[in-house]
C-alpha cells in the first residue's frame, strides 16, 4: 500500500497514512514551510508565525525588510551559485543575530524579513537593525571574491505603526523603498 498525505482540515498539519496508521510527519512539514537555499521560513509560514504571535503577545513586535543592495550585478558579474552562497551566508547572519523568540524569512530573492516578538522599545529595533545592517556591510571578502555588499532595511513596530500584519508588511516595504529612493545603504523607522 502506496503512503499518501493529506493537511487535515483547518488544523494546517501534515499527516501521512500508511500500513493502517496516521502520524504527523514534521519532517514534511518543516520542508513545505522552509526556503530551500535558505533554511529560513518561507513567505507564508512567515506570515502565519507572525500573525498568530502578534494575537498572541498583543501586538508588540517589529517587523524589519531587509533587501541586500545591488544583489542582481553581484549575481551577473559571480553567477548565480556564488549569488546563492551569498544569500546562504546572510540568512546564517540574520539567524545569528536574532533571539530565540525572534524569527526569520526570506520574501524571495534578496528580501529577507524579520520578526522581532515582545518589542515595546523603538530604541532597541534602531540597535538590533544598525547590528544587522554593520553585519551585513561586514560581508567584503567573501569566497575569495572582494564584493562590497550593503543593505536597505524598512522597519515597523506594532501596534504604532499597525495592528495587522499585512499593514505592516506593507509599510516596511515603503519604508524599505524609501531608504533605496535616497541611496540605499542605511535603515528607515519613523520617529
């Protein structure tokens, strides 16, 4: 008998049927939420992460899109398996640099998110994103090659900026967008 497998309703879990038993297969499941190159959440499990979060820490949080500047020369001047590698190494970063309760995702190409849980302290973003962007402009020398990679980062805190995920995604990414409309290289967050 073939295994087969099924989400069950409304639960968002994977199950596998097979040789007349149900279990919960995690390893499945950690695959469809998690970017491939990355190791990073995907962009909808992101999304539901950080919607049930902010529910459930009353909406204090931070949301920072991080977009690596100028990745598309670096990707056609080294190829994509270097531009890959790359990437790999800025998830490893932003990784290391986030707490336990914080997490990160990959949006697609060289767009990365990260959820900040419990921030009530605007201070505190500003020092963790000035912490990322310093970490990210660190990247110089990398497999041999000189490249010089920067970073633009568009930052939200909940609730001041929004109390609704999609709300604040959407105003990071202005945010984001506003720091490359003045040269990139640098973080935005309002006040």
């Amino acid at each position: 008998m073939n295994d087969f497998l099924w989400t069950a309703e409304n639960s968002g879990k994977l199950y596998r049927q097979g040789k007349g038993e149900i279990q919960e297969d995690k390893e499945i499941l950690d695959h469809a939420s998690a970017d491939p190159l990355t190791g990073l959440l995907n962009q909808r499990a992101f999304k539901e992460r950080a919607e049930n979060d902010m529910e459930q820490c009353g909406n204090h949080a931070a949301l920072l899109l991080l977009n690596l500047d100028d990745f598309k020369e670096i990707n056609d001047r080294y190829g994509h398996s270097f531009g890959d590698r790359l990437l790999a190494e800025a998830a490893r970063i932003l990784k290391e640099e986030t707490r336990m309760s914080d997490f990160v995702g990959r949006v697609g190409g060289d767009e990365f998110i990260i959820y900040l849980h419990g921030i009530r302290y605007r201070g505190y973003v500003k020092k963790i994103a000035k912490r990322l962007w310093r970490r990210m402009k660190r990247i110089h020398r990398f497999k041999e090659k000189n490249v010089r990679i920067s970073c633009s980062i568009g930052i939200v805190i909940a609730p001041e900026d929004g109390t609704r995920y999609e709300d604040l995604a959407d105003e990071a990414c202005r945010r984001l967008y506003r720091v490359k409309e003045e040269g990139k290289d640098g973080f935005y967050i309002h006040g």
